[in-house]
C-alpha cells in the first residue's frame, strides 16, 4: 500500500535525472486476454503500459535505442504490433491506445504460446530484434496458466536463447502467484500492478544506468520521508 502526496513526483523526479536510460532495448508486453481477466482488468493494463511508455517520451524511440512490441494471449497468441512497426513516440502511443480498444478476453490461458510467438516471431531481425540490446518480456497475467508447466519451459527457453529477463506483474482479483514466479526470471521479477513500485523496479533493473548504485525505491522512500511528503510501506 501508498501514500502519497502532490510531491512525490518531485521527489522521483529527483532521482530519475541521476538515472538515465543507458542500454539499447527490445521491451515486449505480453498481456492476458483469457477469460479469467475482465474488462477492468485490461483498462488498467492499458493504462499502466501507456505509462510505462511514457516514461521514454523524451527518449527517441528509434533503432539502436528503445523499441517495443505488443503481444495478446488466450487460446493463441497474437502479435498486435512488432518491434519495428512504431519507430517513433507519436505513433507508438497511437498503436498501444489502438490495440488497447480492441482487446476481447475470452478462451483458454496458453501464455506458452505467447512466449513461442516472441521467440519466434518477434525476436527475429525481420522484426526489428537488435542484436546488441537487452530483451525484456513484461508479462501481465494472473497466473492461471491452462499449462504451467508448459508455460514455465517455455519462458526458460525464451531466456536461454535470447538472455530475455522476464518479468511477471500480477493482475486480476484471482492471482496464482505461484505460477508467476515459475515464468519470472528470478523472484524480484514479480510484483502486482497495484504495487507503487512495480513499474519502477524493471526500469532501475532492467532500463537505467544509476552509476552502479541500485535500490533507487529505498532512496525514494528515505527522500519522501525526509520531506515529510509520502510515507511508503
């Protein structure tokens, strides 16, 4: 849970101009479209993606720096846009509100076949993959895989074959939180997106340079406190 106040902003702000993105990045977002997630479910999906986006608008969103691609599962996987299809900020922002209204959950919950589409499909030059950059996969799901243990080799192949960190946030009112954990890279790769810090926690690990120095949330929280402005918890 968080408190917040009208400083925090600029409490963060503080902190993220001494963390600047430094490496090239191929981000995918695979999200769950499965029966188990409801509408509201996926608004607030949308709307934590938009954000997260957000985050790179004074960053170019061109080759040899940021892209993303934007993956749909249920009973099959789909791939809604390729890193290559938006190679700036304005149409980028166009293409996730486009994917965002046509999104019906319904069917099975084959994340597996999401994982295959990625490593198949979307990491593959035709596609925009950069060979030099780090892969990140955010998956948004509540865990209740139709095959776990399909689900959890799969994603162990997508890492070995392309060193992807993997990242699982926590959606929807039934979480298996087991089954996140078993995709997840390591188990500070999972959070719930009604977390505060969820967001800022893969980009400080996986997306910015703090000069070598990491726990940049702890800093957050010492800063608000020291302003008396947010208590996090």
């Amino acid at each position: 849970m968080c408190h917040t106040c009208s400083t925090y902003s600029f409490a963060f702000h503080l902190l993220s101009d001494a963390c600047k993105p430094q490496r090239n990045a191929d981000i995918v977002f695979i999200v769950d479209a499965s029966l188990s997630e409801s509408k509201a479910d996926k608004t607030l999906i949308n709307n934590s993606i938009y954000t997260f986006v957000s985050k790179f608008t004074k960053y170019p969103v061109v080759p040899d720096r940021f892209q993303f691609a934007f993956v749909t599962f249920s009973f099959e996987a789909d791939v809604r846009f390729y890193l290559n299809t938006y190679m700036d900020n304005v149409t980028l922002v166009d293409g996730i509100e486009h994917v965002a209204t046509s999104i019906a959950c319904g069917g099975a919950s084959n994340v597996h076949s999401a994982f295959e589409m990625v490593r198949n499909k979307v990491f593959i030059q035709r596609n925009g993959v950069q060979n030099s950059s780090g892969k990140i996969v955010i998956v948004f799901s509540d865990g209740l895989f139709s095959n776990p243990e399909f689900a959890a080799n799969t994603a162990r192949t997508l890492e070995r074959d392309f060193n992807a960190s993997i990242y699982s946030v926590a959606t929807g009112p039934h979480i298996l939180h087991r089954e996140l954990l078993n995709i997840a890279s390591a188990p500070s790769h999972v959070s719930s997106i009604h977390e505060f810090d969820w967001m800022h926690r893969i980009l400080e690990g996986a997306m910015f340079d703090c000069g070598g120095k990491t726990g940049t949330y702890l800093q957050l929280k010492k800063l608000c406190n020291n302003f008396n402005a947010c208590y996090l918890v």
